[in-house]
C-alpha cells in the first residue's frame, strides 16, 4: 500500500502530481498525504482493537497542527515532550485527557500548565521530577497523575544517536531504582500513580527487543502489585522503524494484534507512543537542481534544498531514497546530492545514481518525520512550506518563512 506512484513516468503523492505542487508552492517544500498518516494511525488502532487501547501520537516527529488536527479527529492520544506542543495539540483540537506528557526537562511552568490542562498524565523520569510535579499539584491544588518512564536497560540495537533504553542513556528511571521511586511517589499525597512506560528508541526494525522491555516492565508490574500499588495502564513507548532503503519494516498491525492477545483480560489500558511509523513515510521534501559541479573529484548535484530543511542525514547519516519528479533525457551518472549550507555536512545522499538536469526537479522520500520537525534557519534559510494532500487537494497548510520574519525578534544596538 503505497501512497507515492508513478504514472507515465512522473511521480504523484495520493495521486497528485508532485511536479503540481512544486509549481503551485515553490521548492523547498515539504509534501505529505493525509491518507497514508491516517491508515498509518489505524494499523496501530485496528491492531490493537480486541483490548483498551490509546494510541498517543508522538508530537515530536512531525507536528503541523493539520497532521495533529487529522489525528485527533481519528481519536488519537498524543505523546508530548514541551508545554509547545502541548499547546499545538490543543489548538489542532486535540484533547488535553488523551495527552501525555514525556521528556527528562520539563519545566515548572511548563508542568503547571499541563496540570491546569488537565493532561492524562506525566510520564515521569527521575525521582527529583517527582518531587517538584508533587509540590506544584499541591500548590495549585490537584492531584497530578503519573506514570514512571523505566528505562529497561535494553539493546533497541538502532543507531546510537536514537537509542534510549539503555542503561548509559539520560531517559528514564532505572529499572533497578523502579521499585524505590514508585514507593517513593506513593508517599507524595498530591501525586496519583496511573502507569508505567518505556521508550527503548527510535527507527526499531526487529520487535524481539520490544518484547524483551516490555517482559521487564510487566516484572515491574506484578513486583507493584504485590507492593499494593494498581497500576490503570501500561505504556510502550514508540520506536516502531519505516522503510528508508532497503530495510524491512515491522508488521505493525501484527505487532499490534499480538500485544493486543498478550493484554487481553489483563485489565490495562495498553498505550504505544509512535511518531516515525505514523508520519515517516507519509511526506517526501521536494527539491529543485540548481546546478550539476562536475569539476570536482566526485560529481555533485547542488540542490535547493539541505540540511537546515532536512537534518537526518547530517545527524545521523541516515539514508534517504532521492528520485526524479518527472522522466528525464538526461544519462544517469552518479552523483552526490549537496545542499547550498556552507557545512560539509550538508550532503543529502552520496553517490546516487540519478539522470538529472540543472532545473529537474527531486523528491527526498520518507522524509515525514524528524524532517520538518527538526528544520532550522541556519545560514538565514526561511523554513519551507508544508503542503498536505488532502482527498485530491494539495492545501498549504503552512507558508513559506520570509526573509523578513528570520529577524523580527532582533534589535540592532542602540546609537549612544
Ligand atoms: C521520540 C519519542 C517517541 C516516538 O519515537 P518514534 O521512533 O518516532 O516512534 C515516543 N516516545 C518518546 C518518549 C519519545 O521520546
């Protein structure tokens, strides 16, 4: 079920010609369809239909509010890790009850605002956390819920830079302390302790170590239950890796519909947090040629777009697939496809074999998750636009940064 097709030779998203779009919006420009997010979010959801289930949308990867608006019209939880995107998920008319809240930072405004909002709960991850999310619900009274983030101490084996489970990591309560902490957290009368969660890491292509955290939670679970601590859910955290090149992703409705087995009578609501699975492949960044070096030692493609638009690469050296819009008489050579930021990193795949012009337009695929989300205005770049594809219209549904608006926020120094 691919939602990118070629027809006669030029490439179409949801059946819109993305050459279409790069004329209509200009390029850089991000492009996603609303189709492949939504049957990307009912796998999980059908996947897990025999059990009570949230499928909490990690905000991290991709958080246009009409991707969040599109989800929570579908009846998503989301997974949030700022007092930003808590205020994005609102305003995209998602519900602060189906929210909950992750990352080892959080804010004491950044808390009080989630409490105010009334959030599901706070995935906690230290004990000090505790601590202060105790005496802000007291201050305001209420009564914060909490689950404890436990880092299992497992080999997502996936590339380091997006690997948390592991014991060396700064994520989460380790699972040797986990016990101490949730007693800790019952004596805290202004917490309420609803859950218990893990997030092992990112782009997790076999599921064994996905079932290894969560047979270490579920210890966890039953040591709780003996402590008289009830736990109402259990939190899996996200993880879930796409096709980027040649990989094979996880079966997620499988994945799914096992857990969904396993929890079964269990009596626990069952969370999953994913963000790369629901939006990775959903979004391509389309970019223009704007000249062919062939002077060098290796040839290079010197495109519109780069890494202040698309991180990954330069982050993690992750693989993107780079394709022609449209067929073209040029002969293939082999390139590498640069950016024009003045950093070596700005490279956005090496040696690609492409029959490309100067001018021939390109789509970097898979680029729906960490793409938009992680764009900056480095080198004084206005971020792109974001174009969703939306039952056969291609809406803006962000405009282009201006020049202008890169620096509203500066002053120049004062004469005397
Ligand atoms: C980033 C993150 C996720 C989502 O990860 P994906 O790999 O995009 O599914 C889920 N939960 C937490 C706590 C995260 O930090």
């Amino acid at each position: 079920m691919s939602f990118l097709a070629r027809v006669e030779g030029e490439l179409r998203l949801d059946g819109m010609p993305l050459a279409d779009v790069a004329r209509e919006f200009g390029t850089p420009c991000y492009v996603y369809s609303r189709s492949a997010i939504e049957s990307a979010y009912r796998e999980f959801d059908q996947g897990l239909g025999g059990v009570d289930h949230l499928v909490c949308y990690a905000v991290k990867a991709s958080s246009n509010l009409a991707i969040l608006d599109a989800l929570a019209r579908l009846g998503a939880g989301f997974d949030i890790v700022s007092g930003g995107e808590l205020a994005r998920v609102l305003a995209a008319g998602g519900s602060a009850e189906r929210v909950i809240f992750s990352g080892v930072g959080k804010s004491e405004a950044e808390m009080r605002t989630a409490l105010a909002a009334g959030i599901k709960c706070f995935n906690v991850e230290s004990e000090p956390e505790l601590e202060r999310l105790d005496a802000l619900a007291g201050a305001m009274g209420l009564s914060a819920p909490v689950s404890l983030r436990i880092n299992p101490d497992v080999d997502a084996r996936t590339h380091p830079y997006i690997s948390t489970g592991l014991a060396g990591n700064k994520f989460g309560i380790p699972h040797g302390r986990a016990l101490e902490a949730y007693a800790r957290a019952a004596r805290l009368s202004n917490l309420r302790i609803t859950g218990i969660g893990c997030h092992i890491g990112s782009q997790i292509l076999e599921t064994a170590p996905l079932d290894e955290a969560l047979e270490r939670v579920m210890e966890l679970v039953a040591a709780l239950a003996g402590e008289g601590i009830a736990l109402a859910h259990v939190d899996l955290g996200g993880g879930l890796g796409i096709r980027y090149r040649d990989e094979v992703a996880p079966d997620i409705r499988g994945y799914c519909e096992r857990l969904a087995r396993r929890f079964a009578g269990s009596g626990f609501q069952l969370l999953l947090e994913p963000g790369r699975a629901i939006v990775g492949s959903a979004g391509v960044l389309l970019t223009r040629v704007e000249y062919l070096k062939l002077d060098k030692a290796k040839r290079f493609a010197v495109v519109d777009a780069s890494m202040s638009e698309l991180l990954r690469p330069a982050l993690y050296e992750s693989w993107h697939d780079i394709v022609p819009v449209e067929p073209s008489r040029a002969a293939p050579a082999t390139y590498d496809v640069v950016g024009p930021v003045c950093e070596s990193a700005d490279v956005l795949g090496v040696d690609r074999s492409l029959a490309i012009r100067e001018g021939d337009l390109l789509a970097i695929l898979s680029a729906g998750a960490y793409g938009m989300a992680m764009a900056s205005n480095y080198n004084s770049r206005p971020r792109p636009p974001e174009v969703i594809i939306d039952r056969g219209r291609a809406l803006q549904v962000r405009a282009r940064e201006t020049i202008a608006s890169l620096h509203v926020l500066e002053r120049r120094l004062p004469d005397a």
